[in-house]
C-alpha cells in the first residue's frame, strides 16, 4: 500500500482496500482519482494535491463499489459509509 496519511479514518479506509487486494496509490495527477480496473486487480488514484476529505471520499466510494454485502466491515468503516444504524 502506497497511500498512507497522518487521518485515521483515511488510514482504515486504506486499509481495508488493501486487505481486499486494492492498490491504493497517491500519484500527481491533471485529472480526479478514482477507482479503476486493470486487467484482473483494482487500483484506486489518489491525486498527490487533492485534499484529505476527497481522498477519503474517493476511499468511500471504491469500498462502495467492491463491497461483497456478506463480507466483514469494521463498524468505523460502516459509519463512514452512511450506515450508522448498523448494530455490528
């Protein structure tokens, strides 16, 4: 994992994404980041300059998307992603 930061609620994002086989990567970059599939992996961009809310954002919506709804997820992670009325 290449993405790592000083916010620990983007550090678990991170980590979870790369528990799941993500690799997140924080490069510079003209455009938005992103989740995007190469080949048979996901690689989440993390543009270098953009703020930590968006990093943790664009985090957010990559678990969205990959989530398999039977999976484990931590309950900081759940109330990130809008389910606060999970009982964990």
């Amino acid at each position: 994992m290449s993405a790592a930061g000083p916010d620990p609620d983007f550090d678990l994002l991170a980590r979870t994404l790369d528990n799941w086989g993500v690799e997140v990567r924080t490069e510079q970059s003209d455009g938005a980041g992103g989740l995007v599939r190469i080949k048979d992996r996901h690689v989440l961009f993390l543009p270098i300059d953009c703020p930590m809310e968006q990093k943790k954002r664009y985090c957010i919506e990559a678990i969205r998307k990959i989530m398999d709804p039977g999976a484990h997820i931590a309950p900081r992670i759940r109330m990130l992603l809008g389910e606060e009325e999970w009982d964990g």
